[in-house]
C-alpha cells in the first residue's frame, strides 16, 4: 500500500518536473529573437555563445554526474553487518581523484578556452568611429569623423568592425547589444572603447545593462545594420555640410516655427536651424529613427503627439517637460519633425523584422 503511494507520487513529481522543464525550454527559445545573446549576429558575439555552450555541456554533465553519484549514494541498500569496512587508503585515494584530479581536468581546460574567448575579443583595426555618451536616460550618438549626430540608434556597415568609444554625462550606464557583443560600461570622466561587428544587415536591438534609475528599464536602443554602399550613402547624405539648410530669405516651416517658440529648441539640436540645444537628444534625423524616447514607443505621429504632450505619464523622471502648446500646434510640430528629409526610408521589411 505504501509503496504503490510513494510510486504514485514520484510518477506526479516527474509529470510536473518535465512539464516545468518544457515551459522554461519553450519560454526561453521562443520568442523575440532581437535581443537574445544566443542567437549571435556577429563574430564577438558568436565567440560568446559558443563559450557560453561549451561551459553549459561541460559543467552541465558534471553536475549532473555528481547528483547521480549522489543519489546512488543515498539511496543504494544499507551494507549488511557482515559487509567489510572500507579501506581508509581507498577513500583518500577517491577524495584525491573526485576532489583534486577531476576538476582540474574539467576547469583548467574550460579557463583555457575562457581565456582564448577573451583575447579573442580584444580591440580590432577599425575604420570608423562611434562616440556614445550615456545620459539618463537615452543615447548620445555621433559619427566624430564625419559630423553625424544622431540619438538611440546606431548605423553601422555590414562586415566589418566599428570602433565604439563609451563616455557617460551623470552616472555609470552599460552598453550592450546581446547579438552583437558583450557588455561595457560607461562611465563618468572616463572613455572606455571596444568594438561592434555585424555579419549581416538588420535591426539588432541593444538595451543599457547597468541599473542607473528609475527609467533604466526604458534605455534602449537600435543598431540598424546596412550594406556597406548604402552606409556610405547614408553617412554622406547625413553630414552637416548635405543637410538642406532652411533658404536664406524664406520663412522656416511652420511646424519649425512652433517647435522654437515653444522652447524646444533650448535642448533640443536640429541642425542647419536655430535650434542648437545641447541638453537633450539631437533631433535631425528623428523621422528616420526606429524608435521614440530611447525604445519606448514606435517611432509614429500618434505616438510622438502622446510623447510631446504628456511625457512624464510615458516615462516618469525624464527631463522631458510637457510641450505647452494646443493640440493643433503640436500636430504641426510633429509633422514638422517627421516628415524631415530622410536618406534611408523605412521599408515595411525592416518594421518586421523590428
Ligand atoms: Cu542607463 Cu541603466
């Protein structure tokens, strides 16, 4: 009776194990594929995951083996009394070989791969630079060689390694893009530099890993990977000196108009017009940007209206103030910042693929 009990409910322990080992496989793999350090878009990151396999399956099995050993420890039947007492010679011998000899083969060999990894990952010959300044809480983005600014997005040429030097304007923030590299921080009063590579062209998604407030959760950003012809395109379609300038005795547009005298442009940055604020993210290139308020909102009219009108109920502590200005006015101001030039317009291909 008893044991028919205790099988019973071994069999209704294994059912809900297994099933709770299939939800966290299912829930881990599905999904999102735009942030997942397991599915490497370039050679650093690829050089991570297959890292991170090696030690799973290596350590993974000797886990394992030790909770076999452990449980045929405990549970194999009690010796009988006439049972020969073990050797003290044997167990010294079994301490030396399961606690010394075994690991050693397992960890130095899993080091020297760990080791190999890292160097691997050093600093790479690179022909172009990103600066990246961490501000609570969205991206500063510049292209120093070539006076590109923009903010929360990241263009990059397919193939071939792009220097990113990190520098932080309040509190420590980490830069990372999961299918692109690992992890680095930015911190204040210091540049720290490493590099980013992309097999192919595509949206990669990159989020700040180091908790510096209330809105760390909300900095995020994009790296939007082109063919490198068409990054050189964009890189040069996008230099002040290309950027159409508001006609010397013509009037700014409207939505321009608006925009100034509503104060945006004391923090705001929209080149070749007055707006030169420094504070907050540079505004040029917004209508091509993926995203709003760093990876909060989709980058749409309806959304940008919600963000300029009350962006504090979006996202609480950022030094985005609400626009005073009528609904009308902010409808113009908006269509004023979205339908800017842009170099690459958005195909419905890359929103999928986002
Ligand atoms: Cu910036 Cu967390």
């Amino acid at each position: 009776m008893r044991s028919s009990a205790t099988k019973f409910g071994y069999r209704r322990l294994g059912r809900i194990l297994s099933a709770a080992t299939a939800l966290l496989i299912t829930v881990g793999c599905q999904g999102e594929r735009v942030q997942s350090s397991l599915h490497p878009g370039g050679p650093a990151a690829e050089a991570i995951a297959r890292l991170w396999w090696v030690l799973l399956g290596v350590l993974g099995s000797y886990t394992l083996a030790v909770f076999v050993l452990a449980g045929i420890a405990i549970f194999r039947r009690p010796p009988s009394p006439t049972h020969r007492q073990p050797d003290p010679q044997e167990g010294q011998r079994f301490i030396l070989i399961g606690g010394a000899i075994l690991p050693a083969l397992i960890l130095v060999p899993t080091l020297a791969y760990t080791v190999h990894t890292t160097t691997s990952l050093r600093m790479r010959e690179t022909g172009l630079t990103i600066r990246i300044v961490g501000h609570r809480w969205w991206w500063e983005v510049s292209y120093p060689e070539h006076a590109v600014e923009i903010a929360n997005e990241l263009v990059i040429p397919a193939g071939e390694p792009v220097r990113i030097e990190l520098a932080s304007a309040d509190v420590i923030h980490s830069f990372w893009v999961p299918q692109l590299h690992g992890k680095m921080d930015l911190v204040p009063g210091k540049v720290n530099a490493f590099w980013l590579q992309a097999e192919r062209p595509g949206i990669y998604r990159g989020q700040c890993a180091e908790y510096c407030g209330q809105q760390h959760a909300l900095m995020a950003f994009v790296v939007k990977v082109l063919e490198p012809a068409e990054f050189v395109q964009w890189l040069r379609h996008n230099q002040q000196e290309f950027i159409e300038p508001t006609a010397a005795g013509t009037d700014p547009p409207h939505g321009l108009q608006l925009f100034l005298q509503h104060g945006c442009g004391v923090c705001h940055q929209i080149r070749r017009t007055e707006a030169q604020g420094q504070i907050g993210p540079d505004l040029t290139l917004l209508a091509e940007r993926h995203t709003l308020a760093a990876g909060t909102l989709a980058n749409h009219p309806d959304n940008l209206l919600r963000w300029l009108s009350d962006p504090q109920s979006i996202k609480p502590g950022a030094n985005m103030p609400a626009t005073a200005a009528s609904r009308a006015e902010l409808r113009q101001i908006v269509d004023y910042l979205l339908d800017r030039p842009s170099s690459t317009p958005h195909t419905g291909d890359e929103r999928d693929r986002r």
